[in-house]
C-alpha cells in the first residue's frame, strides 16, 4: 500500500511493460510504466504508452521511442505509427492538444495508412495527450481500447493529469534537456536500428537518407512486418532495398549457399 492508499507493487517488483532496472534512467522507466499500469484501471483502457520525441520532424524520420507501455498492441500501435507517418500520436504532438478517437473505425480517410492496420491488430478507439509544459513539447501519452467508446469526464481527467505527472517527471529527470531538441540524452537508443539501415541503404544505393527511409517504410507497410525488424534484415544484408524491382520479402540468399 502506497503512502497516498493506494495499491502499488513493492519496488523491486517491476509491472508489465518496465524497462529493465539497473541505471537512473531506467529507474525513471520503472515509475512511467508504473502510471501506465495504474491508468488501464482508472481509465478503463486496455493498454496504454509513453513515447517521447524532440520535434514533428524528429519523429517523422523514426526519432522517437515508446520508454514505457503495457497491453498487447501498445507496441504494435506505436510501430505502425513509425512505419505509416501518421497516427493519433503525431497528431497530438503536431497540435498540442489531445486527440481523442472513440471510434477508430470511423477515422479511416482521416489515417488511411495506419487506421486500417490498427483495426486489424485489434484496436477500436485510441487517445493521444500531448506531453509538454509551455512551448515544451516532450512527446505523448497514448491509451487504447479492443472495443469503441469514448472517455468519461472523470477518466478524461484521470488521463490528463497522468499526462501532467509525466511531463513533470521527464522534465525534472537529471539527464532529460529539453532545449536539445531530438538529443534526449538518456534514452536507450532512439530506433538506433532504423537510424543505421537507412544510412547503409543511403550508402549503398546513393539516395539521401529520407528517401531510404520511405523505403524502409513502404517496404514495412507493403509486407506488414514492423519496421524495426525490416531495419535488421538491411543490417543483416539479408533483405536488399537498394532497388525497387528488387524489394522481395524474402531474405536475400548468402553466396555461401551456392557450394556444397
């Protein structure tokens, strides 16, 4: 029992969805993930998430990443979100207000990349809160639910002030700057795999990095692998997006394999 009365697990025992201890910023992990795990209760959701970012931009080109989420699909959303560009989380941080979708069904001309996608996985209403105190925008807060329905005036608070105590805690973690824009120093390696496949790609074929990165995606999307893991596979060498004809799903074979 916590000191407010409230039900909370012991320290040392980590909820659903935690990053792993050890560091301060994982110990920082460790309460975000908590305040997702206490909102799937107080708000009636199914899952929910944290995703930080330094700019629109920034998170466009994959700088971003979700430091804390339980629920099944809370990964799964924020992938999609990655691969299409588009996505109630992007539209929360773009605007600075919260993007509350009761119906997921009925906003596929709004997200016609990722509404579709999101509904097969599973997901029928998503809720965005942008994360930010002023001008400082640091990333949102994202709840889902498997069934449509909008958010009472008490959960809507709840909610909120979730989102307050989050901002508050990323802006006041020691090694959090938010006057660095993208450079958040102690993030675990912001989608450090998609960052290297689209410079190798850009090696390797010659177009910029943007360019590569819409491939990544469109291969991602085109194939309904997350995008992550298509990051790996030009790593690997084992998938080659260097050109267009040759954008097979199937892992490209090794040389190797031609002599006994």
């Amino acid at each position: 029992m916590g000191g407010d009365g409230t039900d909370r697990p012991p320290d040392d025992e980590a909820a659903d969805g935690d990053l792993p201890r050890g560091s301060e910023p994982v110990a920082l992990g460790h309460r975000l993930g908590q305040v997702c795990a206490d909102l799937l209760s107080r708000v009636a959701v199914d899952g929910a998430g944290i995703t930080v970012m330094g700019s629109l931009a920034g998170g466009l080109r994959g700088a971003r990443d979700q430091i804390a989420a339980v629920g099944a699909l809370s990964s799964r959303l924020e992938d999609l979100q990655l691969t299409t560009g588009e996505g109630p989380c992007l539209d929360a941080f773009a605007r600075g207000v919260p993007v509350l979708t009761a119906d997921l069904a009925a906003e596929l001309g709004r997200w016609p990349g990722f509404a579709p996608s999101a509904l097969a996985a599973g997901a029928a209403a998503v809720f965005s809160f942008p994360l930010q105190l002023g001008v400082v925008r640091l990333g949102t807060l994202d709840l889902y639910r498997t069934r449509s329905g909008g958010l009472s005036r008490s959960q809507l608070a709840s909610a909120l002030a979730a989102g307050d105590a989050v901002t508050e805690a990323l802006l006041t973690d020691p090694d959090t700057d938010p006057g660095t824009g993208e450079d958040i120093g102690w993030l675990p390696g912001v989608h450090a795999d998609v960052h290297i496949a689209s410079g190798m790609l850009s090696a390797r074929s010659g177009m910029d990095v943007g360019t590569a990165l819409l491939r990544l995606r469109a291969h991602a999307f085109a194939h309904g692998e997350p995008l992550r893991e298509v990051a790996r596979r030009v790593i690997a060498r084992t998938l080659d997006l260097t050109d267009p004809i040759h954008d097979d799903p199937r892992p490209t074979p090794d040389p190797e394999d031609d002599h006994p």
